[in-house]
C-alpha cells in the first residue's frame, strides 16, 4: 500500500542513523518515494551520499543551497508528503518539535507538514525514561503524531534497556499498515464537536470546564483516517490538528458553537457530539471589569440552545452519537440523554473512574445503543477509544 506514496525521511543525529539506509531500501521496495531531510548533525553519522543513492534524490540539509541560491521550501515538502517519518528521533528534537521551535529544515518541515507524522525515538535508556522525554512524546500524540515505540536491547552507550529504534522492516511495516487502513468512511461527511464552551461574565472573567478537547480531536483523527471528510467545531483548547481531511473551526461560546453546527449540519451525515458545552450563561455580560464588593455577587444565568437535542429533532437521515460524562446514576442519566436528544448511540465516562475523563490521556467508556445493548471497554489511551466509539459507529451504517 506504499505503491507512489511519497515519503518525508527526517533523519537526526543519532547512531541509529546508520539504520536509515535500510529503512530507505525497505521504504522503497514498497513503491515508496522517498525524500529525505537530514539535521547538520545526522551528517556525522551516516554520508548525504548513501542516503541519496538509496533514495534516488538529492539530499536536503539547508534552507537553500550556498552555491545557487536555490530554496528548499519547507512548505512544498510538507504538501508533497503522504507521510512524515522521523526516524531516528533524538530526545533533542522531540523536545523540539514538541515545543515548536524550528531551526533546521527538518523541524520547520514538521511545523509545515499536514499529513500524518510517524516519529520513531532514538535515544539512551536514562534520555527515554526522563520525564521530559515522556511529557514531550506525550504531547506529540496529543498533536495526532503517531509514536513508534523503541525497543529493548543493547545500546551505543553498552547499557542495555529500552531506547533503540525499532527495527526498519518493523517501521516500514507500520506505515504500510496504516495506508492499508480500509477507507471504511471514505465519502462520509461528519460533524465532530469538541473541548470547552468559555460563557463570558466580564472581559476578564468566564463559566467554562476542565475539558481539554483531547477526545474529539482524537475522534476527529480517526475519522479522517478512515477517509472521512472532517468538521471540528472546538472550543477553546490547546490542540493542534495535523490531518487534511479535517476542516476545524473554533468557537468560543455555546452559541458560536450552536451557530456552526446548525450551519453544517443538513449537508452532514454523521455527527459526534464530543463537546463539554455549558448548560448556561449569564443573561447580561458586564462591558468592564466587575470589581469586588461588600456584598455577595449574584449571577444570573439563561439556558444555553441545546445543541444535541436540537440535532435529535431535526435529524433526517443523519446518524447522531452523543456523550455523557456523570458522577452518579451514570447508566440511568446516560439512557435519559440517549433517548431525549434521539441519539443512535451514546458513549458513557463516569469521573469515578481513575484516569478517566477531563485531561487525562486515557478514558473508559461504556458504549449504550438506541435499542440497549452495552459494550463496557478498559482504560486505555484516547487515540485507541476512538477506534472503539468509531467501530461501533462503522456497525450501524
């Protein structure tokens, strides 16, 4: 399935450069077409001249060539790229990317790339287990990244632990894999809502919730891998979104996020209501700051235009998943939900659940059908409920 796709090849001072070469072969006996961009550094440790003789293209270093002037534009290379592999990821640049600081070809590749991005970490057993390094790669897959997990085994420094590269034929295979993916939503056209509403009181001030938005945008992702042609209307949130197929809007309020919606929605067919939208809103917002006072402040507050079930009453052919987040009664409140805002399925988090819910990287779920069948999943990362909730969707079309 790599048959004339066209490969971005970051490679970065790493010993397990050497092993860029044989990914380059395996990559190419694929159908691959490679194109490969090299750190300064990752000169020292394997030639410009293989990598070039392997790829059949000339290899790129600098923003532009000292002796001709000719640019490298950073941003043709990211529109050309099916996909983006980094690989070997030194600890240094995943602090980099992670951070969004750019200062060689590679990097400012990555900030331009809207394909998928598959980074492969390269790196001393103590440099993989340090905290940052765990936060920062972290991070990336909160951006949609898809992390390629090193092995155990021995390394450079002669300790023996988990940091090596994954093996090329193993890499090769994973991107292999992924644009083997059945375009199962290919022609699908969903509406995806996700992360915080922010109801003003003041300029300075606002109602909002702890959500992060990490959910939707995990769905949002997976969607647009299975081919789907995505709307995200998010809240605000600190998210990045990579895919091509995923047009994003942000809003602030309920109400902008209501107004999206009901624009999108009759040339939609499926929508995912992920979004934590307040139930309410200050009926007035104060022009200046509200300063303190002897005496108690009262706030009062209107209902918000409840967009789910809004949905439910005007849907036709439209297919409508909905989310319920609870702290008690979780299955009875879910099901009253389910029914009232006339939703095909309903996808249940409890905040009882360790590790479950609002910031965290992980979630379980229990998945409630219209006709109330329950499947109940573990606690596992984001990216992969997302698989889940979309299977169950997969089943009712």
């Amino acid at each position: 399935m790599l048959k004339d796709k066209n490969i971005l090849l970051g490679v970065t001072g790493s010993i397990a450069a050497y092993k860029s070469a044989t990914l380059i072969r395996e990559l190419k006996k694929r159908g691959a077409n490679v194109q490969v961009v090299m750190t300064p550094l990752a000169k020292e440790f394997i030639t410009p001249l293989t990598l070039a003789t392997l790829s059949k293209n000339p290899i790129l270093v600098d923003f532009f060539d000292p002796t001709n002037g000719n640019w490298n534009s950073h941003v043709n290379l990211g529109i050309w790229a099916d996909a983006y592999l980094i690989a070997p990821a030194t600890a240094n640049t995943i602090g980099k990317m992670a951070n969004g600081i750019a200062d060689n070809l590679l990097l400012t590749s990555y900030l331009s790339a809207k394909c998928p991005v598959f980074i492969a970490p390269a790196m001393d057993l103590d440099m993989y287990k340090h905290p940052t390094t765990q936060d920062n790669l972290k991070k990336l897959a909160t951006f949609g990244n898809h992390i390629i997990e090193p092995t155990s085994g021995e390394l450079a420094s002669g300790l023996d632990g988990k940091g090596r590269m994954e093996e090329p034929e193993k890499i090769a295979k994973v991107l292999d894999d992924f644009f083997n993916k059945k375009q199962t939503l290919k022609g699908k056209k969903i509406l995806i809502t996700a992360g915080p509403t922010y109801e003003k009181i003041d300029p300075v001030r606002f109602i909002g919730n702890h959500s992060t938005g990490k959910m939707g945008f995990a769905i949002a992702e997976e969607c647009a891998n299975r081919g789907a042609d995505v709307t995200l209307v998010s809240g605000p949130v600190q998210i990045s979104t990579q895919h091509q197929n995923i047009n994003r809007i942000d809003v602030e309020s309920a109400e902008e996020m209501f107004s999206q919606v009901k624009k999108a929605f009759s040339k939609t067919d499926i929508v995912i209501s992920c979004a934590a939208v307040a139930d309410f809103t200050p009926k007035t917002i104060a022009n200046s700051k509200i300063k303190r006072g002897k005496d108690d402040l009262t706030i009062e507050l209107k209902p918000t235009t409840d967009i789910a079930g809004f949905l439910g009453e005007h849907k036709t052919k439209q297919k409508l998943i909905g989310f319920a987040l609870e702290t008690d009664n979780e299955e009875t409140n879910a099901l009253g939900k389910l029914k009232k805002k006339n939703l095909d399925f309903i996808v249940l988090n409890s905040l009882k659940d360790k590790n479950a819910g609002f910031g965290y990287d992980t979630n379980k779920i229990t998945i409630i059908s219209a006709n109330g069948e329950k499947k109940s999943f573990d606690l596992k990362p984001k990216t992969e409920v997302a698989k889940d909730i979309i299977e169950q969707l997969e089943n009712i079309l």
